[in-house]
C-alpha cells in the first residue's frame, strides 16, 4: 500500500476499575473504507503467546464452510495493542458485548508519527453481580487443536462473552466444525484465559424433513449428526426425539434451532408435544423468531425456554464484517447472584426457563416478585398480578411490551430514544397465562459503525401463572398445532426416505402421538 505510516498505540479500560480489558475494534480510513493490518505471520497461540490483535487470518481455517466468508474483524487480546496505520484521519470503534458502551474516536494519525488512543468503557448494566451469565448456545468453531481453543477463548474474552455451544455439524455427508474434546459428565467444558466455557455441542440436522436441532452439553457426538439424504446422505432416521432422549442421557439439554423456521415442515411441534425439548432458539440473525411456533406452543402448555445463538460463523457479516456476529445473540441465564459460573449450572438454567434471549438489550422481569422460568399460583378469587420489567442498552429502545398468552397486554414506548425502559403494571389475567416481556430497538449503521440497520430486540422466557391449578391453554394454537402435524404427516410420508417398515412406523407412532396431545386439549 502506497502512501505514509503512523504508529497507533490502542489502550481499551474498563472506566470504572481503569483495568485493561480485550475488545473488538474497528478502523474506518478517511474515505469510510474498513482499515485492516496486515496479520502478523505468528501464528502461535497458547497459554503464555497470543498476538495483540487476533485476525481473520489467524482463525480462518477454522470457519469452514464459511472459510471464504467477508469477515474483517479484529479483536484485542488483552486490550492492549501497537500497529501501524495509515497516517490520515482516522475513526476508531471500540466495542465489548452488550454490557459495556462502544465508543467511537476520531483522530488524525501524522506521518512518521506515534499516535495514542486511551478509550475507557463504561459499563451499562453488571449483569453477572445479581447473578445472570450469557452465553452464545449456537456458534460452529473448527477446533483440532489447542491453539483452536486459545483463539476462540481469546474471541470471546473480546467480546465478553463467558460461555458458547460450539457445534460440530454436518454438510453433504462431511463432518464440519470438528470439536477436539467434547468434554466429560460432570464438567463438560475447557475453561480458558479469563473464564471462558468452550463446551463441545452439536446441532442435528436435516434439511429434507425435520430441520436443525441442538444438543448442548453432550459428552459424546450423538452419530449420525445428519440424516436425510442432503445433509446425511442416508434415509430420515433416526427421529429427533431419539436425539432428545441420547442428549438428556448425556446430562444435556435439547432445543430447537432457528425458531423452526429455516426448512418447511420443520418436526418442532411434535417433539414438543413429546415434552422432549427444553428451548426454542427464537433470536438469531436480527430477527425474533418465537412467533411462528414458540408462542404457540407455550399457548399448549408446553414450558419452553427461549434462548439466543448467533450460528457464527455463519451470518458474520449480518451487521458488518468488522462486526461478526460471534456472540451478537445470546442467552442470558440467571443462577442466583454469588452463585459459581459453571456450563452445568447454566443448562439447569436453561433447563429451568431462568432466562431472556437478546441480541443486545438487557431485560428483566418479575410477576409476583417471581422471575422468568417460575410458576405462580393464583387461588380463590384473585385474578392481578404484579408485574415489573425493566430493559437497559448501550443503544436506545423503541418499545416494551408485556405478553400474556402470546398477546401483547401492556406498552411501554421509549420516547426520544431512551436507553432505559421500566415497566411497573398489575395486570388483570382472565385465564391461566405465561407472561413475558419483550423489547425492541433499532440501531442505524452510523449509530454502531456497521452496514446494515441493527433490529434490536431481546425476549424473557415466561412466568406461567396458573389461576385456581388450571393449564394453560389457548384453543386455537392447539387447533393450529394439531392441524400441523396432520398437514406434515402427510409430507414426510411423501418425502421421506426409510430403511424399512420399522422406521416408518417409529414416525408415524411420534405423530400420532403428537397429535394426540393437542386434540386432547381441545376435548377440556
Ligand atoms: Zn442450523
């Protein structure tokens, strides 16, 4: 590259403790083009050598089908960092998860000059002290070797991010994202650097009938990782709720991925109806997603948590290529404050509905004091309950909402871009109900320094009050529900591929089944 050099000295504190800290930056040039160093040829990763800045190049082998995908990102390893620019003026973003504030600078970098930027972050919310942890439950990072683990625990000290279900997949009958150790009973985890929790997972896939689901905190790679002949090269079997049943073995829990939205007649409403899942992935990609089937299917009764994943390195560029979505969607999971971060603890977190899922607002709710996950009792005549949320973000909100049996009961607007809503109501239920809260926000690319307009939007898992003992219920999603499972009989035995009459016959048992729990609830 032509043209003169100045030397950047980047400093990244925390403002309150003025400890250093890893963050992702970004450098815009004078013309708005994204400033990338060229990558330092060490390559050496391990517990006393890391480079200051960690590269796409540095982790490029480990994105796999995703190997040749826009990511320009770069990430402080310890929030420390020296490299030369190029010497005009200069835009620096600095950002660190969703509970620290990014900051933008803006300075003029002199030829055969040093120049020194010091950024200090404030926090916006201290999410770990009263006890909630986050984590990313569905990110496919290739890791053959030590040094694989290093760069991902180094990523996500960068982006503040303590946990990930780092999934081995597979693509035309290939196994992608390798997982080296998926951990033991008890443990399940590599810990790292400052804390991190690389636990090996998987997401079972396939595209030709079921569509994608997540085993999470498996000791063992549940095989065949794909079935149907695009994915697996092999007939539609075995089903799903075998999947479930082998990854609650293993001490693990099981969701849905993608809101069970990616395919056509995805199978989520059944497992669900065989109470074999514990989540429904409802934010990922900029979007919220639990409209399609979560909301119906807690409108059955079913408990189901919500949770956030952002599939990196799939959709890096989502928001930016500087901004890899590597912990943009998360799952935020209460364990009780001064409670240990364990991977165990945080899937009985999830496990138990102790969570919101959010690509960057932070929200809380309690109904009766209880929060997300809980169960209240309502007897006699008493129909109110007591309800308070409350949503921070480093960017302003538009909007809460309090949902009660799927609709929206109770607003909140966040008038003149506030970056705090609390919401304090009683509400009157006529019937038994799950009551959540919702936020939404939206970011404009200059806001952030990225590409594309950020769709904020972050989603409590409910409080199910139950009025006198009785279920939750709302008759249409179960007429909704019922009718679907006849409407995807009908197409999986179209198109789909078995080995012989045993497997057709194991299916079409599950969908009976499943059919069977919502038109009982229809006979109530
Ligand atoms: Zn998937």
């Amino acid at each position: 590259m032509a043209g003169k050099w100045s030397m950047l000295h980047v400093t990244v504190r925390d403002a309150l403790t003025k400890t250093v800290m890893p963050a992702r930056i970004h450098i815009k040039r004078a013309d708005g083009a994204c400033f990338l160093p060229t990558a330092e040829t060490e390559r050496r990763f391990d517990a006393g050598h890391v480079p200051q800045v960690i590269l796409p190049e540095h982790f490029r082998h480990s994105l796999h089908l995703c190997r040749q995908g826009d990511i320009r990102s770069m990430h402080l390893s310890t929030g420390e960092a020296t490299f030369p620019v190029p010497a005009e003026r200069l835009t620096l973003w600095v950002a660190r998860g969703h509970e620290h504030r990014a900051v933008r600078r803006t300075f003029a970098a002199k030829p055969d000059g040093a120049v020194h930027v010091d950024v200090a972050l404030d926090r916006v919310e201290h999410l770990r002290k009263s006890g909630w942890h986050s984590g990313d439950m569905h990110v496919h990072f290739t890791r053959t070797t030590v040094a694989d683990d290093y760069i991902l625990a180094y990523l996500l000290a960068a982006e503040d991010l303590p946990a990930v279900n780092n999934m081995v997949y597979k693509e035309a009958g290939k196994v992608e994202a390798p997982q080296r150790k998926m951990g033991h009973a008890g443990t399940h985890y590599q810990l790292h650097h400052d804390h991190q929790i690389v636990a090996g997972g998987e997401e079972f896939r396939d595209n030709d009938l079921y569509g994608h689901m997540i085993s999470a905190g498996i000791s063992k790679v549940i095989e065949p990782i794909s079935v149907g002949w695009q994915l697996g090269r092999r007939e539609d079997y075995p089903l799903f709720s075998q999947v479930c049943d082998w990854t609650h073995d293993q001490g693990g829990i099981a969701g849905w991925a993608h809101g069970g939205i990616v395919r056509m007649h995805e199978s989520l409403p059944v497992e669900a109806a065989l109470r074999k899942l514990d989540f429904v992935e409802s934010i990922q990609f900029n979007w919220f997603t639990g409209f399609y089937f979560w909301y119906r299917l807690l409108n059955c009764g079913l408990r189901l948590a919500v949770t956030g994943g952002s599939d990196f390195p799939f959709g890096a560029d989502v928001l930016a290529p500087w901004y890899p979505n590597l912990g943009l969607d998360r799952t935020y999971v209460n364990l009780g404050a001064g409670k240990a971060f364990t991977y165990d603890a945080y899937m009985n977190g999830i496990r138990r509905g102790r969570t919101f899922a959010s690509n960057g607002p932070l929200l809380l709710l309690t109904v009766n004091g209880k929060g997300p996950g809980a169960a209240v009792r309502l007897d006699g005549g008493v129909r109110d309950v007591k309800v308070f949320a409350r949503a921070v973000c480093q960017h302003p909100l538009d909007r809460m909402e309090v949902v009660v049996n799927g609709a929206v009961e109770h607003v909140v607007d966040g008038r003149g871009g506030q970056r705090e809503i609390v919401c304090e109501t009683r509400l009157r239920l006529r019937e038994s109900s799950w009551v959540a809260a919702r936020v939404r926000g939206h970011v404009t690319p200059g806001a952030y320094g990225g590409v594309a307009p950020w769709n904020l939007h972050a989603h409590t898992s409910p409080v199910y009050v139950h009025r006198g003992g009785r279920p939750i219920l709302q008759r249409a999603d179960a007429t909704a529900m019922a009718d679907y499972v006849r409407l995807i009989r009908e197409v999986y035995r179209r198109g789909g591929t078995f080995k012989n009459e045993r497997q057709r016959r194991a299916l079409s048992a599950n969908l009976a089944k499943a059919e069977a729990f919502y038109e009982r609830l229809l006979k109530r």
